[in-house]
C-alpha cells in the first residue's frame, strides 16, 4: 500500500540550473516547459480521487483482501495514509461524501487490535475541532464502537486510542456529551483510573475534568461513582501529568463543593491533606529547574489546600508558590531589536512637528493679508513704495 514520495530533488536540481537567483529570469524553451509541468502533474496527488481509492479497499471484503495479498500491515499503512489526508478540515468531511465514514467505523471491529487502534487514530483525527465530521459520526453511530473498544476491549492501546477518539469526538458537541452520560461513559472513566496504564489514566483524567468544567453538575456523578479517592490516590502518581490532571479534577470537585452544589465530594480529606503536605514536601525538595516545570503543580496543591481547609498553604511561607521572576512581564524584546528604528522614527516625527509648529508660528498682522495669487504684486509694490520713500528722504 505504500507509494513513492515525490522526486523533489530532480525538480531542485531542474530549478537551480535554469537560475542562479543573480540573472533575469529566462524565458523557457517549450520543451523545458513540457518537462516541468510533466513532472509536477506526475507528484501531485488526487486527493479525491485518492479517497475513492482507499474508500474502495475499506469496502472490499477482508476475505478478498486477503487472496490479492494484501495483509493486516498494509491495512495499517493504508490507515496511516487516510489520518494524513482527514489531517484537512474539508478532506474529513468529504470522507463521508465518497462513502468512506461507515467502513472506517466498521473498522473499530476488526479482528486485529492494531487496525482496531490506528482506525481510532483516524476517527480522532477527523473529528478534531470539527463539528461538521463530528455530527456525521454521531449520525453514522459512531461514538456506539468506540464506547465498546474504551470499556471493553482485551487491548489496552485499543481502549486508549477509543478514548482518545471519544475526547475528540464529544469536547464541544452537546448531543456526544449526552449520549456519552447515558452510554454510562463515567463508569468507563472510572475505570481507567484504576488501570495501571499511565497514558489511559491521563487520557480519563484530562475528559474528566474538561467535563466537569462544562457540567458542575456532574460531580455528584463522579461522587456516587467513587472518583474522588482514585482521584486522591492519583494526586501522589509518579507520573507528573497524572498528578496535575488528578489535582485538576480534586481543584473542581472542591470548588462544588464550597460552592454549596454538594456536601462531601472529597470523603477522606485527612488522606487527601497527608498527600498534600507529602507533596508540598516533595517540592521543597525540588531543584530550580524542576520548580519551574512544576510551576502549575505547585498553583494546584495551594489551590486545593485553600479550597478545603480555608487557608493558604506552606508553600507561600517557603517562597515555593510564586518563584522571583514568574510574576514579572515578559522580556522586552522590542525595545531590544526595534528601540534604534522606532525612536528614530519618534525623533523623525517630533521634528517634523517642531517644523510645522515653527511654520505656523507666522508674526502677527493688523488687518486682512494679500488676496491669493497676488503675493507677488504686493511684494513688487512694498518694493516700489520703499525705494520713493528713500528718494524723499
């Protein structure tokens, strides 16, 4: 299934021989032109027509597929090759358009755990950011296999590719919100945070709290589901970005909380203050360098503290919330690579203002002045009437 890229280097080498960048620019004999345009025509790619080329083989029967030669690796690469192309806003929609949405959807059930995986790729790709591929999933009952894969499958890079594709398929979407809350999605997120898989725990953690964000009325779900202790034990992962997404979600549910929605979102509170006072520890023990890249953990530790026991925490005792410099405004850099032109473009402009000022600071006149036109006449008789006035004298 793979293709050869273009022969960019035979059309540099063309290029470069018919200009030195130095010369004006020749006029091409028209078999030189021939050549060129033979060449460009030859790499530029159909994306249409490519389209209908992969919608083809995802529409053959994998049986079929199978006695042309074409194995589950190739299978793969096509999919790699469709990600790159959905990578277009107007190409992913236009995948629906040749017939190609529903056999990449039916890929989601393929046999083979890696086509299941990179078919998830694909479908995350497409949706992206994009209402319109996101609607026609949701119309092509998309979100059904992927719920299946994220809650089910026996392959853990499957049920992380599905909730990825989920993450990308419901983020702004209304209908996919609520169609993942009545598929019972919390229960799946739920357990994904107690897999032992660091990335699938970021991936549920970064959903949760986007939608617990969007829906404050969700954390009575999340309560009666248990997550606030998995999201408590999480807060002291190894892995720095679980425990900022843990942290994350514990800073929403304690914000409900005082906000009165809900009572006792965080059950086992001295748990969770030993794992902060563990943590404020931890990065008093931090080198300067490692503060800095924990600059949103340290905000998040202090929030959650602030929150659930209505005071701030050590850190801000030990200098450790706000380091010198954070605070401060970016470097100037405009005044370091455009003061010189810049204030000798005010230099320019306030002399030009001076100028004109001078110019309007003309001595007083009693009585009208000259008509125009006849500045010269009157400049001719001051003149005159001067010179008889000398002769009288």
């Amino acid at each position: 299934m793979s293709k050869e890229g273009p022969d960019w280097d035979g059309l540099l080498k063309w290029s470069l021989s018919h200009s030195d960048g130095t010369g004006e620019a020749r006029n091409l004999s028209e078999d030189d032109r021939r050549w060129f345009m033979e060449a460009m025509q030859a790499q530029t790619v159909d994306v249409m027509q490519r389209l209908k080329e992969l919608t083809q083989v995802m529409n053959t029967p994998e049986e079929v597929l199978e006695s042309q030669g074409v194995t589950p690796v190739d299978i793969e690469d096509m999919l790699d090759e469709l990600q790159e192309h959905v990578e277009v806003i107007d190409v992913a929609n236009d995948l629906h358009s040749v017939g190609g949405l529903v056999p990449l959807l039916g890929y989601l059930r393929n046999a083979h755990a890696n086509i299941r995986a990179k078919a998830a790729d694909v479908v995350s790709t497409m949706v992206q950011n994009n209402p319109r591929s996101q609607q026609l999933v949701m119309e092509a009952n998309g979100l059904e296999p992927l719920l299946t894969n994220f809650t089910s499958d026996s392959d853990v890079t499957v049920r992380t590719k599905a909730l990825g594709a989920i993450s990308s398929l419901i983020r702004h979407n209304k209908p996919g919100i609520a169609a993942f809350r009545l598929a019972n999605g919390y229960a799946g997120l739920r357990d994904a945070l107690g897999s032992e898989n660091v990335r699938f725990q970021r991936k549920a953690l970064n959903l949760i709290d986007y939608l617990l964000h969007e829906n404050a009325s969700d954390c009575s779900i999340v309560t009666e589901l248990g997550f606030p202790r998995l999201m408590v034990h999480l807060a002291s992962s190894a892995d720095a970005d679980v425990r900022e997404a843990a942290l994350r979600g514990l800073v929403e549910l304690a914000r409900d909380k005082n906000g009165g929605n809900n009572s006792g979102h965080i059950e086992d509170e001295e748990k969770l203050k030993q794992i902060l006072q563990e943590r404020i520890k931890d990065i008093g023990l931090m080198s300067q360098e490692d503060l800095g890249a924990a600059r949103e953990e340290r905000q998040l530790v202090d929030s959650l503290w602030r929150s659930c026991y209505n005071e701030p925490s050590s850190l801000g005792e030990k200098g450790l919330l706000h380091l010198p410099g954070e605070d401060s405004l970016p470097p100037d850099v405009a005044s370091q690579h455009f003061e010189p032109p810049l204030r000798a473009w005010a230099a320019n402009r306030d002399a030009d203002k001076n100028s004109s000022a001078e110019k309007k600071q003309a001595p007083l006149l009693l009585g009208l002045g000259p008509a125009p036109g006849l500045e010269n006449t009157q400049g001719s008789s001051t003149s005159n009437a001067n010179t008889d006035a000398d002769k009288q004298k």
